[in-house]
C-alpha cells in the first residue's frame, strides 16, 4: 500500500535567514544603507565577491565588517553605535553630506524593519504606543523617504500572532507609499497597485495559509 | 596675529547667556566635545536649548548638565539611546520640553542656518505626525513640508586638528555634525586633539575652514568614551 507523503511542515526563516534571503537581490555596484535589527544581518550575508557599497548615516561610505576585538578603532562606528571596519575607497563626510545622498535619491536601496507596512505601501516603525516616553525617530524618516527604493524586512506577524501586512497602519506612519518590496519569515511580497503580490513563500506554505497570516488582501503569484 | 586657541576651557566658553541655543556636536561617543560640555556646566548658563543628536546617556557630560536642570528644551533626533534615563526621567516629569526632528532634517536645518538659507521643503516626514502643522507644499507631484533654519548662539565643536586660524579637520566617524555646526552659530568654540602650527594642515585636507571658527582649546583627549 502507498503511503501519502506528507506536507512540508513549513519552517519560518530565522533572522539570519531572512538576511542572507535579502543579500540574494542585492547586486554589485549599488550604494545600500542598512537599518537597526535584522537588515544589519545583511551586509555579513554578501557573497566576497559582490562589491556592495554600505553606507552610514554618520559618514561613511564603505562600511566593512565588525573588527576583531583587537582591532577595534574607537573612532570609527556607524549609526548602530558599534565599532566596525572601512574598506579600501571608504570615505567619511559630515552629517548634512551625508543625509543628502539619502534625501537626494543617491542611495540604491534603504533597508529597514517595521512594525506594520499597509497595502499601499505606507510603513509604520519609528513609534510605539508607549505613553510618557519620548519616542525617538532617528533618520527612519529621511531613508523611508529619501533612497530609490525601500525594502522592509521583519516577521510576518507580531509575536502575538497579529498581522503587520495591513491594509492601513494602526502605528504613527514613517512615509507614506514608499515601500517597494517586503521580506518576511514566511514570504517576499512586492508592492504593487492592487496590494501585496506574493513573489515566493517558504516551502511548505500555501496562499491560503500566509493569507490567515495577513490582515491585507494577498495577490497570488501569477 | 591672528590667534584663536585660547588656554581654557573657562577662557573658550566665555560669555555664554542664559537661553542660548547651543549646538553640540557628536554621534553616539565619536566626535563629542566632551571638555566643553563640563566646561559649560562649571559655566553656569541656564534655560538653554540644547540641539544634539541625542539627549544625553548614563549620569555625564549632557546628561548631568540635563539632570542640573540647565536645559530647557532638547532638539534632537533619537532621544532614547540605550542609557538616556536623565532625560526621560525629566520628560516624564514635563521638567523638559522635547522638539523631535528627523536626523537628515536636523543636520540640514543647521546647515541652511549656515549658509544663510531660510527655510526649505523636504518630503520627510510629510504626511507623518512629525510633519503636522508644518505647512506643506506639492512639489513634482510629492508633497513637502517647509523645514526653518535651526542657528545656535553657540556650537561646540570636537575636531582631531586646529591651527591658529582656525582651520580644523575631523577623524573617522568624529566627523559627524561637527562640521555642519561650526558653520551655525554667533560663537563657535572647538576642542581639538591636536594642535599644529600655521601652514602645517595640507589645504586639501581642511574640513572646516577657519572663517567658522572663533576659539579653539587644545584638549589632548585621548579615545572616545561614554561619558
């Protein structure tokens, strides 16, 4: 008698996984700042022998690996506030520089995490909900805004299971209409007219399933 | 002879009022002038509004001249670095007013302030919460809000280099904001590591042009640290 094979039992990437996943599109030759959380997973993901140039909002183009704690260089840290490394051809310019290459569409790709993106793009990731705390923004603003494209990597779902793939963002939006494509654990979407058009989804999930993981409508692959 | 290095701290922060708008250069612990913000604290001046990236970490420099009760409002961009418990302490106590401004807004406000520009329009933050009652504008289609010029009474500088000009370079990350402050105040004092003589700093090399410039204090300062 044959036996059924059994379903993929579907395994949601790791965070590491969804980095390396990112660093797949990220061809040679493009100018990419990197945001706090995961998208800073990116950059250890790129093949050796990709020239990908990183850049930091503090003013550095160039940006190279965490050093070796020998090696660290206490003057040279980027906008994550950790010590890291300038590869050959890296340069330093001063913060206003360093924001018009942002603001002025010079960088290929911003790369950041979200608490929610909506279906028309908006993206929410600079505030909480938190009552009586100065919420901080940072350059959230400037880099959803400002570079040719932004990508948003981060999880399907809040860890309480609630979606973050909207229609409209319930979170204080960073910028409106300006996210292209979004990694998740489960899926990379593109943002498009009619919404969220899925591209991929890990082995072993359906439309179905990544759709009761989604408050937004769901484009099905054509 | 022109002269601008002082041999104080005391001597560099001369005549700084209560109410001054002091721009204070730095991101995270690379290029803070560590020795003028103790040295404004011994100073004295009161109700100050305090433009810097941050709003101070840990119990030192801007967070103790914050818990003193000096500063009356913060412009800043990300006020809760891990260690920013001074401010939103005083935040939550309504003991400090707090203008939140989006980094690359913050670095060309100052900016435009010293190149003479008023005011201009960027798309970030438009539509957002940090873009209400700003007034906007369409421009190509992409709405814009109308960003003012942000000018100090005073900026406090950290450069690696300075002659007698003035003229000062920075290293690595210590750039930062302080290249784009020194260009935005009535006063602007600089701490610098090093001091050289006249004709000694290659003129390709010279970040800040010491037109900008009005007192500098040789602090050999050794490497970066938290305050």
């Amino acid at each position: 008698m044959m036996t059924e094979r059994a379903p993929v039992d579907p395994h949601p990437l790791t965070s590491k996984e969804m980095a390396t996943r990112v660093a797949v599109d990220i061809p040679e030759g493009w100018y990419v700042n990197l945001g706090i959380g995961i998208p800073t997973l990116i950059a250890d993901q790129m093949p050796s022998d990709r020239e990908v140039i990183f850049h930091s909002e503090n003013g550095i183009l160039g940006m190279g690996p965490v050093p070796r704690p020998e090696l660290v260089d206490p003057w040279l840290i980027n906008a994550g506030k950790q010590h890291i490394t300038l590869r050959a051809g890296g340069s330093f310019f001063h913060h206003a520089e360093s924001f018009a290459m942002i603001r002025g569409g010079h960088l290929d790709l911003s790369v950041l995490g979200a608490f929610e993106v909506a279906e028309n793009g908006d993206v929410a990731n600079w505030a909480t909900l938190e009552k009586d705390t100065a919420l901080g923004v940072g350059g959230a603003m400037d880099l959803a805004t400002g570079a040719k494209r932004l990508w948003i990597v981060m999880e399907h779902t809040t860890k309480d299971g609630r979606p973050r793939l909207v229609r409209r963002c319930s979170y204080p939006l960073t910028a409106l209409g300006t996210v292209k494509r979004v990694y998740t654990n489960l899926a990379v979407l593109e943002v498009v007219p009619q919404g969220f058009a899925v591209t991929e989804m890990i082995p072993g999930m359906t439309l179905d399933s990544l759709q009761s993981r989604t408050e937004a409508k769901l484009v099905p692959p054509s | 002879m022109i002269n601008k290095f002082v041999s104080s701290v005391a001597e560099a922060l001369e005549g700084i009022a209560d109410g001054s708008v002091v721009l204070v250069g730095g991101f995270g612990e690379v290029g803070q002038p560590l020795a003028l913000i103790d040295g404004l604290i011994e100073q004295g001046a009161r109700e100050l509004i305090l433009v810097h990236n941050n709003a101070g970490v840990g119990q030192l420099g801007l967070a103790r001249l914050l818990a003193l009760g000096r500063v009356r409002k913060v412009i800043c961009s990300f006020p809760r670095s891990s260690g920013s418990i001074v401010f939103q302490q005083l935040y939550k106590e309504r003991k400090v007013e707090l203008e939140l401004v989006p980094q690359g807004t913050l670095a060309e406000r100052i900016r435009a302030a010293g190149a003479g520009i008023a005011g201009f329009y960027t798309a970030t933050a438009a539509g957002t919460q940090l873009g209400e009652r700003k007034e906007t504008r369409e421009f190509d289609g992409r709405s814009c809000v109308l960003e003012t010029a942000l000018r100090g009474d005073v900026a406090l500088v950290e450069a690696w280099s300075a002659d007698r000009w003035g003229n000062l370079n920075y290293k690595e990350s210590g750039r930062n904001f302080n290249p784009v402050m020194a260009t935005a105040a009535k006063l602007t004092v600089v701490q610098a590591q090093h001091m050289v003589e006249l004709g000694q700093m290659d003129p390709e090399g010279i970040v800040t042009p010491g037109i900008f410039v009005n007192r500098v204090v040789h602090i050999p300062n050794g490497i970066p640290t938290v305050p």
